[in-house]
C-alpha cells in the first residue's frame, strides 16, 4: 500500500475477527501517522513514543482515534502501559478480536 490507509468506520467485528497482526500494524502505523505527521516509514514496532517524540497528549489524541477506529474504549491504566507501537498492536490485536 501506499503508505495511507483510509479506514471504514463502519468496519467493526466482523473485519477485525480476520485481520492479521501485519494488517493491524499497517493500520496503527498509518492512523499514528495521520495524528502525528510523523511519515509511516519511520514507525517501527520497537519505536517507543518518547523515541517519536509523541507526547502524552499526542497519546491521549491516538488513544481516542484508536477508540473511534476500533470501537473499544482504553482505560487510563491500560493506556499508561502502552510505550511501543509493539505494545499498541498487542493491546489492541486482543482486543478487537475477542
């Protein structure tokens, strides 16, 4: 793809239940890219927030697109452990499929 995805709202459960990791990683990278500007190219899974220089209130504007985007809610507590884009996919890989 091209670097950009344009993600259905209205794609709920039912596409989630058969998207792989490599999907919800394209997927992350490319709604933290649109957030942040920071090019796709550059998100890696180990890449940490601070090493991106996303600042909390950068997280918190990810966290509720990745709320809009996946309908799920993220706690504060749950969002406090997430530091990598590693740690973004696990978390919501778990969620979204379940």
């Amino acid at each position: 793809m091209n670097g950009v995805v344009e993600l259905d709202c209205d794609c709920k459960r039912e596409r989630m239940n058969v998207m792989t990791r490599e999907d919800l990683l394209e997927i992350i990278n490319s709604l933290i890219s649109q957030e942040t500007k920071i090019p796709v190219e550059n998100l890696t899974l180990a890449a940490s927030f601070k090493d991106l220089g996303i600042d909390s209130l950068d997280v918190l504007k990810l966290a509720a697109r990745f709320e809009r985007e996946f309908n799920i809610k993220i706690s504060t507590a749950e969002l406090q452990k997430i530091e990598t884009i590693s740690d973004i996919v696990t978390r919501l890989g778990a969620r979204i499929t379940n």
